[in-house]
C-alpha cells in the first residue's frame, strides 16, 4: 500500500466590499488617474502541471518532462534527491525569457502501478472522484476524501479483470484501493494520483485496447 499524509485545506480569504458616498466620486477618479501614470510590471503568470521529475546518479534534477512529452529546464538544478529515480510530482512555475522555468513550489504525488494484491489488501474506503483523465503515458486521478488533519490514508491500483472482445480489443479493470485506517471522518481534502500506463504496454495496445478504473464513492461505484 502507499501512505500519504494529510494536509490542512486551504483557507480562502473574502474581501470586505464597503460603499462610499457619491460626494466622494471625484477623489476616486482622481486616484484612478493617478493608478494609470504609475503603473507598475506585470509578474509573469503562473503555471500549474503533474510532470515527471528525473533524477541522476547524484541525486539531482535539472528537468521537468510535462505529459505532452515537453522537456522543461530547470533555473536552478535541485539536490538532495534519491539517485536515478523519476518522481512524479505536481509544480508551480513561471517561465523566463531564456526558455527555463523558475520552480516555485513542487509536490511528490503517489503513483503506484497496477498489480494484483492480496484479499486481506483490498480495502475501498468510499472517496469523491473530482477528476479522472489520460494524460500521456498516466491516468492522473483527483479524489476527495474525508479525515482529520493527522490521518494517515493507504491507496494502491488493484488489477480487477482482464475482458478480450470479440473484435480484439482488451480491456484492463483496476479498482483504486484506499485504507481510511480509521481516520475519522471530519474535513474533505483533495488528493492527486497517478497510474502509470507504461508497465501496461505488454498487456495493451495504444490505440486499440482501453482501461477502466472503478472507484467505491459514497454514492456507490464509479467506473472511468
């Protein structure tokens, strides 16, 4: 199984509206005018991805490879990192003038492959699915789930069936497994998964077979 840690949701912070009085008007045209003179850079847009980040013998990253098979370099090399490994991971970054990308954040997300696990493994604790797609050689996974804020949640792909049709075509059936260990239920939060296709390649065929993922929500099974 693959354990991950809980983190705190987000707070959103609300801006306070207030209404001012018509007599005012002018000295609010007076500060637009000035807010034009003075305008100040515009700070490059952020941008969000779940990308492979591979390291060397040292231990080092100088790259970010997005789905779509784009090679990103990184301003500045990263260390300290296990030797000749591929994280999957999920970045912020900005892009300089240079082609290279300024990583501000980075999250390692879990991305077990499809194996078949013992029956005593095989706990679906009910989630929400927010999001499931293919992505490149990945079928990324976003699910919500509810615990407390030191649980400890166990996932893993379980390979359920695999169905031959009549034209040919194969079909994998993985089932995401998830151990609540009895966090009790008290906040919602997102996690991201990914299962990687590329261990799959002798048992499917890119354009011709397909995979289903099924899911145990709280409103019964989901298939994808």
């Amino acid at each position: 199984a693959y354990p991950i840690n809980s983190v705190c949701p987000m707070k959103n912070r609300r801006m306070k509206q207030g209404l001012f009085p018509i007599c005012f008007l002018w000295l609010a045209a007076a500060l637009l005018f000035v807010s034009c003179e003075e305008d100040e850079p515009m700070t490059p847009p952020y941008r969000q991805e779940i990308a492979d980040l591979p390291t060397d013998a040292r231990g080092e990253a100088q790259q970010v490879c997005l789905d779509n098979g784009t090679n990103l370099q990184l301003e500045t090399t990263l260390s300290g990192l296990r030797p000749d490994t591929l994280y999957r991971v999920r970045v912020l970054f900005t892009e300089r003038e240079d082609g290279r990308i300024h990583l501000t954040d980075y999250v390692p997300i879990l991305a077990p492959e499809v194996g078949k696990y013992a029956s005593d493994k095989i706990v679906c604790d009910p989630l929400d699915v927010v999001a499931c797609y293919k992505s490149g050689p990945y079928v990324n996974v976003q699910v919500a789930l509810k615990g407390s804020a030191g649980g400890v949640h166990a996932f893993g792909f379980h390979q359920t069936d695999y169905v031959r049709h009549d034209d040919g075509a194969r079909t994998l059936h993985a089932l995401l497994l998830h151990h609540q260990n009895n966090d009790p239920l008290y906040y919602t939060r997102e996690v991201f998964l990914s299962l990687p296709l590329r261990p799959l390649s002798e048992l499917l065929l890119a354009g011709r077979d397909s995979i289903a993922v099924h899911f145990h929500t709280f409103d019964g099974e989901m298939v994808y």
